[in-house]
C-alpha cells in the first residue's frame, strides 16, 4: 500500500511540474511576443479632420467563441476550431466593410465581446464553471484573438474614429475584460480609438436623436431591456427618439418592437459543438451584421454577412 501510496505521489508530482513546465513555457512565448510588440509600437498615423457626416456604422459580430472545437463527425455541421474561427471573423468583416462602404461614415461602433472567447480560463471552463470543448491551449487562444481584434481596429481607424465597445458574455467575463484591458493599453494614444472597457453589465450610446443599448442577454429579462434603458439612461432617454437594445446569447435572430424601442437578439457566427448538436441546439442561420445609424433619422440600414452561404474553411489540422 504505501508503494502504491509513493507511485501516485510521485505521478501527480510529475504532472503537477510537467503543467508548471508548460505554463514557463507558455508565460515565455507570450514575453517574448509582448518584447517583439514593445520593438514594433507604430506611432499614431496622421488623420485628416473630417466633417461630421452625421452618419454612425455600427460592427456586430457576437458570439464568435474563439477556442471552441466542434468535430464534423459528432455534429452534422462543418468543423469549427480557433483557425476556422478567425478566418470566419476576418472574412466577415471584409464583407461588411465592402458592403457599406458607400456610405460617409462619421464613427464607427464596433461591438466586442459577447462570448469572443469560449473559455475563460487555462481549465477550459465558462465563467461560470462549465467545461467546453476546446481548441488548444488558453493563453494561445487569447494572443491570436487580441492579435484578431487589433487588427480589425487597425482597418476600421483608417476609415473612421472607433469607438470599441467591450461587451462581455457569460463565457469570458474576465477574460474579455483583460482583452479589452490590453486594448486600451495598445491604443492609449491614438485619438482615433477609444475603448470603452467599463465592467458594467449594460452599455449605452448616444448617437444624435439615437440611443442604443448592449448587453450580452444571459443576465436580466429580454423584455425588461426597453425599460431598464429608460431607467438607467433618463436624460439619453429624453434626448432620443430612436432606440434599440442589441443582445446576444441564443445564437439566433429575434427582433421585438414595445412601445417605440427594438430589442434585438442577434444571430453568432460559431458552429454548433458536440453539446449543441446533443440537445439540438442548430440550424441557426449563421450570421454577423453592421447597422448604419443617421442621428437625424435613426435607422438607415442593415447589411448582413451570411456565413452559410461561404464555403467551408478548412484548416491542415482538420480532424477526420
């Protein structure tokens, strides 16, 4: 008994210091990515001052969950993994830049968060404690999906001022905080980009005669959105004559209409993994949007990329 008392002492000393092994080795790739990033820190580009067209483009990508492994074989639908995930991200916002870009736009709203991460810690766990099939390893997962972000902010700022707006999802509470923390850190002196990283569970804009609302949607009731926004906002609320509350959360497309506010929940671009396809959980059309906002006239457009209609992404380390 106390051999076999030794042996499995000694096995979980092992692994015990085989993950500490990893874990230097994980910590030392990311300092040495974050020394090459301190080397390579541009200056902020010269803007030319632009009149205000009035005009606001808003970016909506929810539910993306960078991290998450879906096997084709268990679930019916395509592969999903941090590779495929970024490619879908990338090509729909390409599709959404083009596909608005005749309009003047004045700012740009670009909504992040909402379950970017499907994972919030090196345990491969939700916020909240529930195990998620994963893709590789967290600390990878989070550098390639900041280095995603960052990019897409680069392209948005050379068309117009970005505000960013971190929305965390029930997923990656933290770990959407800490992206949205580094953010503000990488462009703390662009006055092109503002970062609105404030840890409170709704968020709210103004746009002219517009005011929009945010929030994940796993918290609070969908239908008391509208009213928490007139008691939360009061004096935006008074300004304001069009007005919309954005959620994400379901994976799905609603849209409800109670006494002058619209309260949406919005379509995801992620596939269905094993526990999806196990409680039937798919068929959603998969979806990002951008909605063009006038202050004079609210509303003006909704531009739709269509994933579905994409052929599959496929990547080298695709399982069989």
């Amino acid at each position: 008994l106390q051999r076999a008392l030794a042996k499995a002492k000694q096995k979980d000393e092992g692994e015990k210091e085989q993950r500490a092994q990893d874990l230097r080795s994980e910590f030392e790739e990311l300092k040495k990515q974050a020394q090459e990033g301190i080397q390579a820190i541009r200056k902020p580009k010269k803007t030319e001052k632009t009149k205000d067209t009035g005009i606001l483009l808003e970016i909506a990508t929810p539910d993306l969950h960078v991290g998450k492994l879906a096997h084709a074989a268990e679930t019916g639908r395509r592969p999903y993994d941090v590779k495929v995930a970024i490619a879908t991200f990338n090509r729909a916002l390409d599709a959404l830049i083009e596909r608005t870009s005749h309009y003047d736009v004045s700012e740009i709203l670009f909504v992040c968060g909402n379950d970017l991460f499907n994972s919030d810690n090196e345990d491969n766990t939700t916020t909240g404690g529930t195990a998620v099939d994963t893709d590789g390893r967290f600390f990878k997962t989070f550098r390639h999906t900041r280095t995603m972000i960052v990019q897409a902010i680069e392209r948005l700022r050379a068309i117009a001022k970005v505000q960013v707006l971190i929305c965390p999802g029930n997923h990656d509470r933290q770990t959407s905080y800490h992206l949205g923390d580094s953010l503000e850190c990488y462009f703390h002196n662009d006055p092109m980009v503002v970062v609105d990283n404030l840890p409170n569970p709704r968020k709210y804009v103004e746009w002219g005669r517009v005011l929009l609302g945010f929030c994940h949607g796993d918290e609070g009731k969908f239908n008391d959105y509208a009213s928490l926004m007139a008691t939360e906002q009061p004096e935006a609320w008074g300004r304001t004559k069009f007005r919309e509350v954005h959620c994400g959360h379901f994976h799905s497309l609603k849209t409800v209409e109670k006494h002058g506010v619209r309260t949406r929940l919005l379509s995801a671009l992620t596939e269905a993994d094993s526990w999806h396809a196990h409680q039937g959980y798919i068929g959603a059309i998969r979806q990002a949007e951008a909605f063009v906002w006038s202050k004079r006239e609210g509303l003006l457009a909704e531009v739709f990329f269509n994933e579905d209609a994409q052929e599959p992404i496929i990547t080298t380390t695709e399982i069989k």
